[in-house]
C-alpha cells in the first residue's frame, strides 16, 4: 500500500472541479486529492448521453490516467450520486466513500420541473455554470431515471453520508443513505444548505478527514 493514499473529489451540477480547493488544501497527512471535471470530453459519459453508469466510468478512465489503483471517493450532489455508481460498478477502485447531499432516487415531479425550467433557459445560462445546455438537459434525464434502492446494501467500504441541516429536501435521501449502507455514518453540518462544502469549507473538512483516518486505519 502506497504511503500517500488518493482523495478523488466528484462536483455537483453547475460547478467545476475547482470547486473543491479548500478540501484538497485541508486534507490530513498521507492523503492527496484530486478533482475529477464529471463532464470531462464530448466523450464521457455524462457529455455523451451514457448516464451515471458512463460517468462511472470515465471517472475509473481518470484513475487509470493518474495512476490510481484504489481512492477514496469524496462527491456533492451530483458528484455523489456518481461516486456511489462508481462503488457499486467498480468496487475495486473504491477505499471509502464520502456522500454528500446525495440521492437515492430523486422526487419524478422535481426533476420533470427542473427539466421544464432548463428547456426554457438561454444557453449563456448554462455556460456560466460550466456546461452546454445540450450536455445539462440529459444529465437531468438520467438523474431522473436513477434509483438506488435495491443496491444500497451491495456497498461493502466505510462511508460517510454528509448532509447540510438546511438542506432539508435531502434530509430523506440522506437518512436512506446512511440506514441503507452497512455501517454508514451520517454526519449533519450545521447551518448548511445543499452546498455545504462550500457554506461550511471547515466542517465539511474536519468531517471528512477524521472519516478519512478511521477508513486508512482500518486498512480501506
């Protein structure tokens, strides 16, 4: 085992991979990270249409390009739903997971509003969020075709469920999540929203690299 062990940081939709500097700045000694961008080329599997299982992949395709035989898996939204995809597809890549503001199967009317209000909204919308509007619209569809409900007690790694306490439309998946996952552990940030690495850079750090220790401890 490597005397430096990887933190791969997964963003949520609308953000970029810098979004998680402060993260990589705090983590303990004997972890580096490194932020995966979970749209990459017009080739990944979120820019080509192929749902999580593709973006599953083309985060293993990062791995393999860096190096990196196993990581921890640190995601927000988005980037959580995806770090889960890639434990159960890839299980072998996987040390720990870290989920924060994840789904577990997203509310159908939510995401169909969601998806009607994105139709409607000028591309320069979605370029200042980091994306082309053609590559956001399927995102969202197959966002809104996930569920993880019956796989849930396939994940066989320490994981942390993160969860803003003013995030509360996720306080349900979260309490799945953390029930679902043998052993999880749920850890609420207080005075958080949904971005809660972001509104809370401290805390979401503190928690995750005392989670990281325990996971390295027990050999993970």
């Amino acid at each position: 085992m490597s005397s430096v062990q990887s933190v791969v940081f997964l963003h949520g939709l609308g953000e970029g991979p810098g979004v998680w500097d402060a993260q990589r700045a705090a983590l303990p000694s004997g972890f580096e990270g490194v932020a995966v961008d979970v749209f990459g080329g017009a080739d990944s599997g979120l820019a080509s249409g192929l749902g999580l299982e593709g973006a599953a992949t083309h985060v293993v395709d990062e791995l393999d390009r860096w190096g990196i035989e196993q990581a921890h898996v640190c995601g927000l939204s988005l980037g959580a739903m995806i770090a889960l995809q890639l434990a159960l597809d890839h299980p072998t890549r996987v040390r720990s997971l870290t989920l924060a503001a994840g789904q577990v199967k997203p509310p159908r009317v939510l995401m169909a509003v969601q998806s009607a209000v994105m139709r409607v909204l000028p591309s320069s919308v979605f370029e200042r969020q980091g994306a082309a509007k053609d590559v956001m619209l399927p995102v969202l569809r197959a966002v809104g075709r996930v569920d993880f409900s019956a796989r849930l007690a396939s994940v066989s790694v320490p994981t942390l469920v993160l969860y803003g306490s003013k995030d509360r439309p996720n306080l349900p998946a979260a309490r799945q999540l953390a029930q679902g996952i043998r052993d999880a552990r749920l850890h609420i940030i207080p005075g958080a929203g949904h971005q809660s690495h972001v509104q809370a850079p401290e805390e979401f750090s503190r928690a995750l690299g005392a989670f990281l220790g325990g996971a390295a401890a027990n050999g993970k």
